[in-house]
C-alpha cells in the first residue's frame, strides 16, 4: 500500500505527537534528526502506516550507533488488536490439521515490513514502561527451540517479565507480536 502524500504528514504528524508525548522512551534523542531520516527514506512510512493501522502506536525507543538507524517499535499497552489471535509462523499453521488461524505472526510481520522483538529486544521494551499486562506477544525463538516444535512469547505479569514457551501452532486471542522497524 503507497501512502498519499496527505496520509504520509497525517502519519508523521501523529508519530511526533506520540514522540513529544513520550520522551523518556528517547530522552537522547531529537525528533527533527528522525523525522529527516523518515523524509530521506519515505519506503519506511509503509511499515509505520501499517504498524499504527493495526494498533501498534509505533514508537522510537532507541538508536543504533553502529547502523545509523532509529528503531520503532510498537508501544501499544497490549499487543496489537490487528495481530492476534496468530500461530507463529507458516509451519506451525500449516502443521495444523483444523481450527487454523488466519495467519502466522511471522508472515504478518513480513507482510507489514517489520521483525518480531527477540527476547533481549522484548526486556528492554518492558524498561521503557508497562505492555502486555493482559496480553502476550510472541517473539523471534531461537532455531533450537523452533526445530523441537515450540516457540517463545513474553508479557508482564505481578510486575515482572515472563518468557514463556508454546507449541508453535498454537494461538490466543489475547496473543499477539510486536513490531520492530529499522529507519
């Protein structure tokens, strides 16, 4: 989907609004430096639209020194209402003989533009403020865990981080991913 010109300041007008709103997510860093990068590389606006579309209130929460990049990342208090009740990937979705979901959270995140959080990305989230006290998400798991069938996920529970495991072909209406976006 290509944005308007008019929805792409719509976009960037609602993002800098959530940016000034949340600065202890970035307190290092200058929204006028971000925004020329989104300007720069106008492809990015997508994965955002798409991002926001479907409940992610993406966020800047960082910046990588060693790529250059900004990284956005869905800062919903829950997981996103417009990726739930998802499998993880299209293995576990094909594995499944009935009662398949409507997709996988792999391919949604692919089909958005965007990487699920990895373990490490999902704990330095949960720094930045409270997600997923009522929901799940799941997360990038480790090849080993995946080739045995099962796949991780992560929430905030009596104030604290869980990881936890599920068989991949699972799903939850309460379950769903979070996005990262490099820009």
């Amino acid at each position: 989907m290509q944005l308007s010109a008019e929805e792409g300041a719509s976009l960037l007008d609602t993002l800098q609004a959530r940016f000034q709103k949340h600065m202890q997510r970035h307190a290092s860093l200058d929204w006028g430096h971000v925004r020329a990068k989104l300007e720069a590389q106008p492809t990015k606006l997508e994965p955002l639209a798409a991002m926001e579309r479907t409940g992610g209130e993406p966020d800047v929460i960082g910046y990588d020194q060693a790529t250059g990049e900004f990284l956005f990342v869905d800062c919903s208090a829950e997981s996103p209402a417009g990726r739930r009740s998802l499998c993880y990937d299209r293995a576990a979705w094909d594995a499944r003989k009935e009662n398949k979901p409507a997709a996988s959270a792999m391919e949604m995140a692919a089909a958005l533009g965007v990487e699920l959080l990895t373990e490490d990305q999902y704990r330095e989230l949960q720094r930045l403020g409270k997600f997923d006290q009522k929901t799940s998400s799941w997360l990038q798991t480790p090849s080993a865990i995946r080739e045995l069938g099962g796949a991780i996920f992560g929430d905030r529970r009596y104030n604290h981080i869980f990881i936890y495991h599920n068989g991949a072909d699972s799903y939850y209406a309460a379950r769903g991913f979070r996005g990262l976006l490099r820009v």
